[in-house]
C-alpha cells in the first residue's frame, strides 16, 4: 500500500517535467522553412549595353542642349525631369526652345545630369513626354569627337563655322614711313587744288 501511494505522488512531478520540456523544444525549434526571404534590391546586370551613336541618332528627337536647371523627380526613386535649352536642333525639336527631358531611372541610363553642361540627347515623345531612355544609354556628353561624329551623321545641319578675316593696317616700319611721307605730298596737292579754284572764279569776275 505504501508503494502505491508513493506511485501516485510521483505521477503530478512527471507530468511536470515532460510539460517543461516539451515547452523547451517549441521555443527553441527553427522558424518554418516555409516563411518568405526579404526582397533583393535590383542591381544593374553584369554588363550594361554601350552607347552606339548610330542606333541613338535613329531616335526620332535629337538635338544638343544645356541643362538649364536641377532635375526634379515626381517620386522618389522616379523619373526624373530636367529643364533644357536647345543648342543645336537635329530632328524633331527647334533651336533656342526650352524643353523638359524626362529620365529613366534604369540600371543602365545615366543616373543625373549637372547643370549648365552641354549634352546629346536621343529621345523618345511618350505623350506630352520627352522620354531620354530605352535599352541602350540615351543621353551622351558633349565632346568634339562625338560632334564630329554627329556631323558625320547630320551634314546637312552641322556644318564648319566659317573663318572670319579681318583687315589691319600695316605694322611694319616701312609702311609707317610710307605714309608719312606721302601725307605732305597729299596736302599740297590739296592746298593746289583749292587755290586753281579760286583763280577761276575769280577770274570770271573780272570785268569785260
């Protein structure tokens, strides 16, 4: 009798134990393989394609101009638009006007422009939007290699300054001494010249 009752004190501790434990291996097990991984930011692929001037110059806009301005972006992360002055007007645009350029924020597109810098732009209207971007890099800066390229492309429109000749007196010793010497000479014939005037009129005068 005495083992019996010593049975059934021990039962309520084995509970006990097995409770904790079991309450050990819920709070120390794993999360779920199940439970979605946070989100990769995007990243530019490996390799970004190259500007190629005679794919962008197919582009229905393309003209040089100067960033008259900041970019400003509706939201952030958005498209950005900034505010230009056309240079030199290719196709699609007029020369002088203002514009507002809108830029892609992809991977590979140009992520700003600086103000008051000169660029090329090969653009897209989307709407009432001028869109600079696409697959391939839609905007370049200014250099003389890339104008001569444009040229190459747009003869008819780019074409040589033409040089300015000016004309200057001559410098050189002799020709100094040339006009002093002839100033003298100018004079009298001046001074001879009036003064065969007024023998004439006087001359027709005189009394018959």
């Amino acid at each position: 009798m005495t083992g019996l009752i010593f049975a059934m004190r021990r039962v309520p501790q084995l509970l006990a134990v097995v409770a904790l434990a079991a309450t050990a291996l819920v709070t120390t097990s794993p999360a779920p393989v199940s439970a979605s991984p946070a989100a990769s930011p995007v990243t530019a692929p490996e390799k970004c394609p190259a500007f190629k001037l005679g794919d962008a110059v197919k582009e229905p806009l393309v003209f040089h101009a100067r960033v008259a301005g900041p970019g400003k972006a509706a939201k952030k992360g958005g498209q950005v638009v900034y505010p230009v002055t056309v240079v030199k007007a290719l196709r699609g645009v007029t020369g002088g006007s203002s514009l507002r350029v809108t830029l892609n924020p992809g991977p590979c597109q140009k992520k700003s422009l600086t103000e008051d810098e000169d660029y090329y732009f090969f653009a897209q209207k989307k709407g009432s939007t001028i869109l600079a971007a696409g697959s391939a890099p839609r905007v370049a800066e200014y250099t003389d290699k890339l104008q001569a390229q444009i040229a190459k492309e747009f003869p008819e429109v780019i074409a040589p300054e033409p040089q300015q000749v000016s004309f200057s007196e001559p410098q050189s010793p002799e020709g100094q001494k040339l006009a002093k010497i002839a100033a003298p000479g100018v004079v009298l014939v001046v001074v001879g010249l009036l003064g065969l005037v007024i023998v004439m009129i006087l001359g027709r005068r005189r009394p018959a």
